[in-house]
C-alpha cells in the first residue's frame, strides 16, 4: 500500500513538474483564475492577474504596447502562469484583492500572497521591473539536454523504470547549479530515495521475523527497481549476507527448480518442445538432488518417446540454428568477408529448408551473385 501511494506522488511531482517554455516561448493566457491558481502551485510560478474593463481606453493600450513588448512576453512566457480577468464581470475577484482602477496588474505568489499591485498603465521597462523583483531571471540558462533528460526521466518514472529514472536525474544534477530543472530533479530523486529506503526497511523487518525468503525477494527487486540510490547500494551488502545462509541458499535453489519446471511445463503444453527439453535438462544437472528433477525427467521423456514431438523439437532447432548461421553471415559481411559469408548462408539453406532464415539466406545470396556479376562483367557463375 505505501509503495502504491510513493508511486502516485511521485508521478505527481515529475507529470506537474514541466520545465517551463524554451526562452521567449510567449504568454499562454489561462482562461479561469481556478486553473491559473492550480497551475501556479503545480509549476511553482508567481501567477500574474491583468485587470481591465471592456471600454477602458488604457487597458487597450497596455494590451498593444506594453503587453506585446518582447522583454515582457518573455519574462511572462517563462516565468508566470498569466490570467487576463474582466473586472466588470468577475466583480468577486475583483474586489477581493482590491482592485479599484483599471488596467491593474496583481501578481501573487504560488501560496496566493500578495506581492505587487501595479495601478494604471505602465511602460514596458517598469512592469518588467516588478516582474523581475517577484521572479528573477534565471542567470544559467538550461541546456537543451538537460531538459530532454528530466523529460526523459519523467517517462521512466511512469513507467515504472526508476533505474534509468535515477541515472537521467543524476545526471541533471551532477554540476551541482541551482536552476528550477535542477531543483525539481533533486525533489525526484530524493523520493525515489526514500521509497527505496522504504522497501530496504521493509526487508530488514522480515528478516527479523526469520521470513529471511522474502527479505531476499524484497532485496532482490530494491537492486534492480533502485539501482543508483544509497538504498540499492546498502541492500546489496544485506542481500549478499542473506543469500551466504545455508537455509537462504537451500531456499533459493528450490525456488529456481520450481521456476524451471513450470516453465518446462508450460513448455509442453503450448507445444515448444525444444525448450521443454533444454530446461529439463538444465534440471537434470543443475538440481538432480531435488523432487523437481525426478519430474523434468519424466517429461523430458514424454517429448523424446513421442516422434512427433521430437521431430517438432527438431525442426525449432534446425530453426534456431539458421537463424545463428544468418547472424554469422552478416558479421562475415562487416568484416569485408562475403566468401566466408556466403558459405554460412549456404549452410542455412541446408540446416533449415523452407524456413524464413532460408528465404532470407537466399535473397542474400541473390544479392551476393548480383555483386559478383557487377564485379566481373565477364564471369560466368556455376
């Protein structure tokens, strides 16, 4: 359950934390004051309110000069959550923060304090001023790959990838600055630190109660769902105490026998034969002291006593085996072999007949004859 509600939270803190508009993207007006406060808190930006009046000849004068100079736009665009707000009809709002004259420029912080009342028409360098002093520009810009890695990242994170999420985010932050990108990975990463924390916590506890299996478990996905983190490291350190205990070991290896022999099973039953027969045999020779063994060999008899089944295992082998030669015949090809490559296509023909590894082989082997001719105009082919 606490693991379910980290997940939630935590897609919550990278979906709201957006990196902002490249530099003079330009303003998005929100269309309601409820979702230019939610995106304010969400984005963690002032919120700038423009108040004015349907015939209020100033407001159509900030609205042509003021408001479409490029400073302004930029500074707005990259730094506030913007509301443009008809005073004559939104009088609650209005007269909650006072606004008593139109235009009238209100900018508030993300918790709603009050931090500029700007009354009246202002030059573009004067209300730029005041943005500046509610939100300063940023000094560093914020390199393009970085904010392709925190995107990046923030994709793993819904996916549940939290390993390649922390190593996008490490790398967000690794010059050690200050900008909000910066800011916002660090809040990531140290929630996925605490959820790791959580799970290591929670894998000491069944230690503790002798339920040293599961701690195993626990530990085992903490390594691989939290590589990167200080959990993950410290939980190898426990895994690898755990997994030297006789009775830990014991338990391990029964658990892989069971694994392999459903595996096998569900091998048999959907009629891959081959690989019923190789993970019996891994059984036979890896777990011969175990009950599983005893069963992997019974089946494994059951394929080998049925022609037809031995000869659809066979067939999966010849398959397998073609598509290896066609692998080997490409590589030849990248060293400049085509000799070499050219016989691995010609075994491909013979050890796998009428499969798609053939049919690609010979369509290679067309190509290889056309190259020749190209070649050597003159030469006849046999």
């Amino acid at each position: 359950m606490y693991r379910a509600t980290r997940i939630q939270f935590l897609l919550f803190v990278v979906l709201t934390a957006t990196v902002g508009p490249a530099h003079g993207a330009g303003i998005v007006w929100k269309g309601d004051y409820a979702s230019a406060r939610q995106e304010s808190f969400e984005k963690n930006r002032p919120i700038v309110l423009v108040f004015g009046g349907e015939n209020c000849m100033w407001c159509r004068k900030l609205e042509a000069t003021t408001l479409r100079d490029p400073g302004v736009i930029s500074a707005l665009g990259d730094r506030f959550v913007c509301l443009k707000v008809d005073g004559d009809r939104e009088v609650a709002l209005t007269q909650a923060l006072r606004v008593q004259t139109y235009p009238t420029v209100v900018i508030a912080a993300p918790d709603g304090k009050i931090l500029a009342t700007i009354d009246g028409y202002h030059e573009p360098n004067k209300l730029l001023d005041q943005l500046n002093r509610a939100a300063p520009p940023q000094l560093t810009p914020t390199p393009d790959w970085m904010v392709r890695d925190f995107q990046e990242a923030a994709r793993a994170v819904v996916i549940a990838d939290y390993s390649r999420a922390i190593g996008l985010l490490r790398e967000v932050v690794k010059d050690g600055g200050d900008r909000n990108i910066q800011v916002k990975a660090r809040t990531v990463l140290g929630d996925l630190e605490q959820q790791a924390s959580v799970q290591l916590g929670l894998a000491k506890t069944l230690h503790q109660r002798g339920r040293s299996q599961e701690a195993v478990d626990v530990l085992t996905d903490l390594l691989r769902s939290y590589a990167g983190t200080q959990a993950s490291s410290d939980s190898g350190v426990l895994l690898a105490s755990l997994s030297a205990k006789p009775e830990v070991r014991e338990g391990l290896r029964v658990r892989k026998a069971r694994e392999l022999l459903a595996q096998a099973k569900d091998d048999f039953q959907s009629q891959q034969f081959l690989g019923c027969l190789e993970r019996c045999e891994l059984l036979l020779a890896s777990f011969s002291d175990l009950a599983e063994s005893a069963e992997a060999k019974k089946l494994a008899v059951a394929v080998q006593d049925n022609p037809e089944y031995l000869a659809k295992a066979c067939d999966a082998l010849n398959h397998r085996s073609g598509a290896m030669y066609l692998a080997l015949a490409d590589s030849w090809m990248k060293k400049g072999q085509p000799e070499q490559a050219a016989v691995c296509l010609e075994r491909v023909l013979q050890v796998a007949p009428g499969s798609r590894p053939a049919e690609v082989a010979q369509a290679k082997l067309g190509q290889l004859g056309q190259q020749r001719t190209s070649a050597y105009p003159g030469m006849d082919r046999k």
